[in-house]
C-alpha cells in the first residue's frame, strides 16, 4: 500500500508539474498581449476589491520559469526522498507552493499577492521542516516562520495603506492613485518602505538574514525550491508591480538598497569561515 502511495504521488506531482511549465511555456511562446480576467469582485465597505489576475509576456516568461524549477525538483525529490515515508506530504507541499508562486507572478489584486505571498510562507516552514524527527530542522522552520512573519507585519500593514488611499485592491488603480500629482508623497514613501521591510524578510536580507542559513536543514530539493530559486525572489516580482511608486520614493530605495548591499559583504565575509557547503 506505501509503495503504491508513493507511485501515486510521485506520478500526480511530477505530471502535474509537467502540465503547468507546458501550459506556462505554449502561453507565453503565443505572445500574446497583456490580459485582465476579473474576478469576483468582492466589496468591503467602500474598498473594492476585484480579485483580477494578469497576464503579459514577461509573467508568463516568470511563469515558465518558475514552473521549470517546480518541475525539476519535483523529479529530483521523487529520487532523492525515494526511502521517505513522508514524500507524498512533501510533494503536495511543494505543489502548494508552486501555486502560491505563480498566484503571486499572476496577481492584479493586493489581495491575492497577500494570499499568495503567506501561502508561500507557510509552505516554506513545512518544506523546512520536513525531516520533523530531527531537533534541528524544527528548531530552523520555527526560526524561519517567526522572522519572515515578523517581517511581513510590515508587508500587510504597506499593503493595507496602499489599498485604502487608492480605495481599491486593484494594482492598477492602486499604483494609478499613488503615482499622481495629488499623491502625498511621505505617506506613499512610509508604505512603500513597509512593503519592502517584507520583502527583505522573505528574501533573507538584513536585518532578517538569520533564518536562511539554518534552513539548510531541509531537504535538499527544498533548499533549491525555495531558498535558491523562487520564495527568496518573490519580492522582485512583488516590487516590479509597485515600480512606479517605488521609483519615485527615494526612503524605499535607500533601505533597500543599504540593506541589500550591506547583506552581500555580510555573506561574503561569513562566506571564508562556513565550513557546511549547503550552508
């Protein structure tokens, strides 16, 4: 009956997985031009709330890229975890995670990259944890939910201030609203800083950086997932969307920039002195 279930599960991940990096792959070699499919269109008081998605040459190139990475690992991880007794969980995981991925690549809503942006989160501390046996790999996924939610208080409170000036979750309207004349400038400049604070939270850069290395106690598959290839960049797709507003805020820029900057020299030093490769 195991054996079965892992049959089963690496046949569903591994083809489901194939089928999204297909689909990603024939969409964006259509070039086709830049669609909105409106959503349900929910209504919170006076905010509106559509709950469109996106969809233009360069996501869909992000797309492709991201499910090319979901679909190599999950090839490789129906190796690796072969003797895993949990890799049916592990598989469904990073599914889970895929999805959120691309919801948030997709995402013309502020609701919907809120959703899509925790989905990953929580997806990330199951992948961190998944050697659950081992004291370490829990201790890690402990340190890694408590640092990047602490950081995405700052995400949801940007976001939340965002939507409530334009009066709309739609990024469209939302960055329409923010980038103009009218626009007050300091406000806009403290939102879109909190933004960034969660953005430097996923992406491990400073002050968050901690949690990354101690992540490595994971699975290797989720290492090259999440670590190396699509949550730590997920803040790039989130700001590329925000742009406009980030370009004219200099405070956004500056923290981002400091922080960044200061993270590689940081790395580069503890670099000479780690001993764990993976690490």
């Amino acid at each position: 009956q195991d054996l079965r279930d892992q049959r089963l599960a690496k046949g569903l991940a591994v083809g489901a997985g194939a089928a999204a990096f297909a689909l990603t792959l024939l969409a964006w070699a259509s070039g086709t031009e830049a669609l909105e499919a409106p959503g349900p269109s929910l209504a919170a008081g006076e905010l509106a709330v559509p709950l469109a998605l996106l969809s233009d040459p360069t996501r869909l190139a992000v797309s492709a890229v991201v499910a090319l990475v979901a679909l190599g690992v999950q090839v490789y991880s129906s190796w690796y975890l072969r003797t895993d007794d949990r890799y049916p969980r592990f598989a469904a995981t990073v599914s889970l995670f895929t999805a959120a991925m691309l919801l948030v690549v997709h995402s013309g809503d502020l609701v919907l990259t809120v959703v899509g942006w925790e989905v990953m989160g929580w997806c990330s501390y199951l992948l961190i944890g998944h050697w659950s046996r081992k004291h370490t790999a829990r201790r890690a996924a402990h340190k890694a939910f408590i640092v990047t939610r602490v950081a995405d208080i700052g995400f949801v409170l940007g976001v939340v201030g965002l939507a409530a000036g334009a009066g709309t979750t739609n990024l469209a309207a939302v960055v329409g609203t923010w980038s103009g004349a009218d626009a007050d400038g300091t406000v806009r400049g403290i939102l879109i800083t909190l933004v960034v604070i969660g953005v430097l939270g996923k992406s491990a850069q400073l002050p968050f950086q901690d949690w990354l290395a101690d992540a490595m106690e994971g699975p290797t598959p989720a290492s090259a997932l999440i670590h190396a290839a699509t949550m730590v960049a997920a803040g790039t797709v989130v700001l590329a969307g925000l742009f406009p507003l980030l370009a004219v805020s200099p405070l956004p820029r500056w923290v981002l920039g400091v922080s960044v900057s200061v993270t590689m020299l940081l790395a580069a030093v503890l670099a000479f002195a780690q001993s764990d490769l993976k690490r």
